[in-house]
C-alpha cells in the first residue's frame, strides 16, 4: 500500500500577483468578483525539477486548498489546471505534502462527505495513485469540522502513519524520508489542538534528522492582511510557544495553507511558506486579495546548502523563487552611506532583482515637535509619498518602514521594534523582492536570525519604483523635514543581485 494515499475505496480567470490589489482586508473597496476558473492552452512539455545539490537533499511539491470533492464545479477545473502543471515535472517529486481542505465538507451527511473523499482521490486525483506518488494530506477546516468528519478523515487515510499523540492518532503524524523529517499537525475548524509535548518529542527523537519540515493548515502568523483570529491564523497567545519550538529544533520550514495566497514570511530565522493555491475560489477577485495572488504549486528542495523553492502558475511559469537563508558580505564590508555619497551607493537600485540591506546606527532622542524621524528615504519627485522611508514613528516610539509596493498606490506599512529613547541602536534591514510583504527584514546583529516585520500588505519590494535621490537624516522636503533627533546617525548598506525566476 502507497505511504499517504487513502485506502482504495468503493467563474472567470485570475490574475496576476504583481497586479497590486488596490486595499487590503483592512480597507476593502471593491466588492468580491466572480468565482475564477483556470483556462489555459494545454501544454504536455515537461518542466524541469528543482533538484537538491547533493546526494543528502530531499525534494518535494507543495499545494493546498482546493475545496473539491464534487464533479463539475470550478474548483475542479481549478485544482485540474493545477495537477496537470505538477504532473509535467520531471523527474517527478518524492511526494506531495497537501495541508488539508482537499474536499468542500462542512456537512452533516458524512456518506455525503465520503463521497467527496472517493471523488477527489478516485478520480480528480487519480494521476498521483497511478504513478505510486506518495501525497500526505493533513486536517483542516473543510476537510474535519467536527467528530463525524474526523471519523471520515480517518478511514478514508487509515494508510497514513498512526503515530500521532492521544486522541489525535489519525489526524496528526509523522514519518522519516531519508534524512527529512516531516510531521503533520491537527489543525481542525479554528481550533489549534497541537500537542506541544509530542510535537517537541518527535523533534527530539529524529534529531539526527538533517532537514525538517512541520505542517498544519492554519498560518501561525497572518498573512496579507488576513488577521482575524482564529478564523485566518493561530490567536496570539498561541504563536509564539508553538514558534519557539520549530526554532529551538531548527526546522527548516513551517507549511501552511488556508489564505487563498502565496506567502512566505521569516520569524527567528524560521520561515513559514503558504500555498494556498490549489483551486478554492474565495476572497476579492476569488483570491486574498485577487490582485495579487493566483492558483499554483510549489517545487521545494532542501540540501545541506539550505532550502530553495519556485512558485508555478498553471502554465508553468516560475512567479516567485527563493533560497534560504541568504548570504551577504560581512557587515564590516558594507559601504557608509551619506548625503553625499548616498546617490552614488544606492543609484540605480533595481529592487525588483536585488537584495539591498541596510545597516543603521545610532542614538534617538526625543523630538521636540512629537513628528516622526527619519533615518532614510529614497525620493521620487514624481510619486508624490516617497517610495521608501525608513524611521521612527513619535506615536509608538517603533521601527517604521513604509513602501509605495506599486507606484500610484499609495504607502503600505512595515513595523518593527520599539526604539528606546537615550539608548543606542544597532540594527539591520533587508529589502528582499523574493519574498513578497514578507521580504521586509529585521535583525540586530550580524549573528542573529531574520524576522519579517508586521505588515497588512499583500505586496512587498519586488516592484517598488527606483528612488531618483536619497536623503538620510531627514525627509524629502529638506533639512526641516522630519528630521533625526539623535546622535551621529550611521548608515552602510550592500546590495546583491539575485534571479527571480530561479533560486541560487
């Protein structure tokens, strides 16, 4: 029997995530358009695998929430367009990791709902059985709502490992591939029952385990706006102890679902990436938002190099691409930047395939007139806001960056720490294009990991327009504006050029 396959049993197109949606969930404008259904001209050529770069790696393909089940709905258009695209790579990946919400559910008729399950796997599915490709498929809101569902659940994946804490076997699970460790959490309708104890135990016992993966349905943290907990995402007062675990046993990534989106985001050098993107039509424009996401799959590798990903749309494409954790020069190697030299430094910056990191330094104070300070902005006369500002806000006294994503639409926010007034800082900040919102970075140290800063946006750096000048110490009007209250402001930057179409 195939490890991850159950037992055998008895609207109008997307668009593209550079087109940058107008709001966000905070402040929705327009109203949710028709459902969206995939159409495109098929194509049988093959699409080359994203393979590990030594003999230890692993390598996998990441896809979620479709809400099928059924036979002639849009989904199922969706989730064919999609499944034709993975079927096309070659050679084909050691197996699909699937984080929950395969079928529509959410009813009371459980034969109902186990004929979703028979449909999806039998035939909308068909393909994965017939080519012995293993597919590990976790709980979720639509796939278990309630104790008959987590019955159904758990006979139609009675194959999957039984090896999950008490009352949860079925539902959560674990298995080794190799070197890679890959476990499963129980993730049910708003509900986060994750057992922390078992899941700090499996860690343990496969600590020689090179490469580790944690998956659950729900992103701990939010993602384009989608804030509401725990109807988006883990309340607050779960995420970090559940956090602190991945961290402290190095997992390489947390997947996630749920948010009908793309999203990768880093928190203590941990990333979590969400593929959201299997079929479901839900949200502004059939997706969160519609503007900016689309249907897709993702190819993961993972060597002892670090982890790379490409994110395909229905035809193909590569959208987005990453390798983690990046490399930059020693800070001591990071070129000063003043308003003399800083035009040279930073003109031109092509954000859309350039790493640019910036080290700040210094010693806030307060300001007189209670206005925000600047530390840095890259100005565009022609813009109106500036593309870019980096400073304090005077209301909170927090990191503050603030991003034109997309040129006409005006800021988008990035907060960061809070800065202590009389007390040096040391810090820096990364623009990376290949992390969408969740490419704004923060560190303290050159030792210390990356975390995204918390944002509601739905776009990050990778098509912020190239500042014409840039000012440190103070705002785009000159001297007056928005000035630093502090000592001896000190900024360095470098810069690094990467591929968006192909991770390093």
């Amino acid at each position: 029997m195939l490890l991850g396959m159950p037992v055998r049993r008895s609207s109008e197109c997307a668009m593209d995530r550079r087109e940058f949606s107008r709001t966000t969930v905070a402040g929705i404008v327009a109203g949710t358009l028709r459902q969206p259904c995939f159409r495109a001209a098929e194509d049988t050529n093959s699409l080359p695998a994203l393979l590990p770069r030594d003999a230890s790696g692993h390598r996998f393909v990441l896809y979620s929430d479709c809400c099928s089940g059924r036979p002639g709905t849009a989904v199922e258009k969706n989730l064919q367009s999609v499944n034709k695209m993975v079927a096309r790579i070659q050679p084909q990946p050691e197996f699909i990791a699937f984080p929950g919400d395969a079928v529509s559910g959410y009813t009371k008729d459980y034969a109902e709902l186990r004929q979703q399950w028979d449909y999806w796997y039998d035939t909308e599915m068909k393909w994965v059985r017939e080519r012995a490709l293993p597919l590990f498929q976790a709980t979720s809101n639509h796939n278990t709502y309630d104790a008959g569902s987590e019955k159904v659940f758990r006979d139609v994946h009675a194959d999957l490992p039984q090896n999950g804490p008490p009352n949860q076997q079925g539902l959560a699970y674990w298995f080794r591939r190799g070197e890679l460790l890959y476990i499963s959490t129980h993730q049910p309708d708003q509900r986060m029952p994750i057992a922390h104890g078992w899941l700090d135990q499996v860690l343990t016992d496969n600590a020689d385990a090179r490469y580790k993966f944690v998956a659950g349905h729900y992103p701990v943290f939010p993602v384009n706006g989608y804030v509401a907990w725990p109807l988006w995402c883990f309340p607050p007062d779960q995420r970090q102890s559940f956090w602190n675990l991945l961290v402290k046993h190095q997992v390489n990534a947390y997947l996630a679902s749920h948010i009908i989106a793309f999203d990768c985001q880093a928190h203590d050098g941990v990333i979590q990436i969400l593929s959201g993107g299997a079929g479901t039509a839900y949200g502004p424009g059939g997706f969160m938002p519609g503007r900016s996401e689309y249907f897709h799959a993702v190819q993961v590798a993972v060597d002892e190099q670090g982890l790379r990903y490409q994110v395909h749309d229905p035809t193909g494409v590569v959208r987005e691409s990453l390798s983690w954790p990046f490399k930059l020069p020693p800070a001591a190697q990071w070129h000063p930047v003043d308003t003399r030299s800083a035009n040279t430094l930073l003109k031109p910056i092509d954000f859309s395939s350039e790493i640019v990191a910036f080290r700040i330094r210094g010693t806030l104070t307060n300001s007189p007139e209670n206005s925000n300070q600047t530390l840095l902005c890259g100005v565009d006369s022609g813009e109106g806001v500036v593309p870019l500002w980096i400073g304090v806000d005077s209301t909170s006294g927090r990191l503050l960056v603030r991003v034109v994503p997309l040129s006409g639409y005006g800021w988008q926010l990035w907060n960061g720490p809070h800065l202590t007034v009389d007390r040096p800082f040391d810090f820096q900040i990364v623009l990376h294009p290949g992390m969408g919102p969740g490419g704004i970075l923060f560190r303290v140290a050159e030792s210390a990991a990356w975390s995204t800063l918390e944002s509601t946006s739905s776009k990050g750096c990778e098509d912020l327009k190239r500042p014409q000048r840039w000012a440190v110490g103070h705002g785009q009007s000159g001297v007056a504006d928005r000035p630093y209250q502090g000592d001896s402001i000190r900024v360095n930057v470098t810069r690094k050029k990467i591929s968006m179409k192909s991770p390093e």
